[in-house]
C-alpha cells in the first residue's frame, strides 16, 4: 500500500474529498496515513482528528528558515514512512531542492486552468479574482505534478467550469471545488498511487 502524505494549510475541504473517495474505495493503491498543516489553527486538522488520520503542525514562522522548515517536514515524512504527497490548498512553498527529492510523488491542485492564473502569488481566492477581473468565461482546476517551477509540473488531469455573469470570487471558489477539484484530486490521487505501487512491486 502507498502511505500518502497530504498538506493542507486551510479549511481542507479537498483533504475531505480525498478521505471520503477513501472511505468510498476509491482510493484503493494508497492510504491517508498523515497530514501535514502549516498552520495550527486550519480546520483540515480537525477533519483528519475525525478521520483518525494523524496529523502533524510544521509552521513556517516557527522555524529559523526555509531549511529548518522542510527539514522538520522530511522527519514527519520519515517517521510516517511516506511514498506520495498531495498538495491540498498548502499555502507554504516548497524549495526546489525539496521537490528534487520527490520526483513525480508530489502532486498539486490547483484552482485554474493551467497555463492561466497560475504561478508565483496565484493561490486560493486571489486565482478567482485574477480570472474574474480578466473576464474569462471558462477556468476550472488542474491537477499536476510537483517539480521546482511553481505550478509548472505536468499536468496530470485538468477540468473546466463555466464562469456566470453574477460570480464572485467566492461563487466561482465553490462551483469549482465542486465541479472539478473533489472530483479531480481525488482521481489523479489514485492515478499516481497505482503507478507508484507498481514501482514498489517491482512490476515497473
Ligand atoms: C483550493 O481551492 C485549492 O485548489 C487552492 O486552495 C484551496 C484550498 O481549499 N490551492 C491553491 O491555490 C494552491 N495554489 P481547501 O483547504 O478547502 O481544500
């Protein structure tokens, strides 16, 4: 079985998405072993609490540096024995020598579709009102690969939503949860899991 690490940083409604497919099987490679907040108070905690899935607080304020960051970030994921991690809404970046290590193990949702609204201060709500004030009538979500470029991974499964005349960035935030990053992360979570179970069987 795949341990699966997720990051969260918020209200941690796509880690739900990812423990309900769970739950519904249909996450069957990988199981929900650790989650890791960037913040104390993110309500994602409470979610994996009640999912019984254990639960790890690394905050960037807390440590001297970046270096002290990710290394408190790598001995959660040591002690967890972790194979794969899910980005879901983590808010902290992560340093290219830090995705070097996990090549093609760490993926991202993202709340647009990539190549737009995307990249170095595109992230929750601020992407909705990028796309809203460009005046698009469609954006939607992707899931991608993590490498050291921000949002520039490969692009793994992408979904589009409609944008309606009366949208506001918090309109627009839910119908694409809704209508493409539940379905999605959970999705390309299993995609990439099965692929990484293959490799551990020495199938690949
Ligand atoms: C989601 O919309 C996710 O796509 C976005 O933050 C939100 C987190 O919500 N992530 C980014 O913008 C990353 N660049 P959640 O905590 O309810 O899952």
């Amino acid at each position: 079985m795949v341990r699966i690490a997720v990051f969260v940083s918020g209200g941690g409604t796509n880690l739900q998405a990812l423990i309900d497919a769970e739950k519904r099987g249909e996450i069957k490679s990988g199981k929900l072993s650790l989650v890791i907040s960037s913040r104390q108070d993110a309500y994602a905690l409470t979610r994996a609490e009640k999912a019984g899935i254990p639960s790890v607080v690394v905050a960037r304020k807390d440590c001297a540096g970046q270096e002290e960051f990710e290394e408190k970030i790598l001995e959660a994921l040591s002690a967890h024995a972790i194979d794969m991690i899910v980005l879901a809404g983590f808010m902290s970046i992560l340093s290219p020598a830090f995705t070097a290590r996990f090549p093609k193990r760490i993926i991202n949702v993202h709340p647009a579709l990539i190549p737009s609204f995307c990249g170095q201060g595109f992230y929750g709500l601020k992407v909705h009102e990028a796309a809203l004030a460009y005046g698009v009538k469609v954006t939607g979500a992707t899931v991608h690969y993590v490498n050291e470029i921000p949002d520039g991974g490969e692009i793994l499964l992408q979904k589009a939503v409609e944008i309606l005349p009366d949208d506001t960035p918090q309109t627009l935030q839910k119908r694409v949860m809704e209508e493409a990053e539940w379905i999605l992360l959970p999705k390309a979570t299993e995609m990439v899991a099965a692929g990484i179970g293959k490799e551990k069987d020495g199938h690949l």
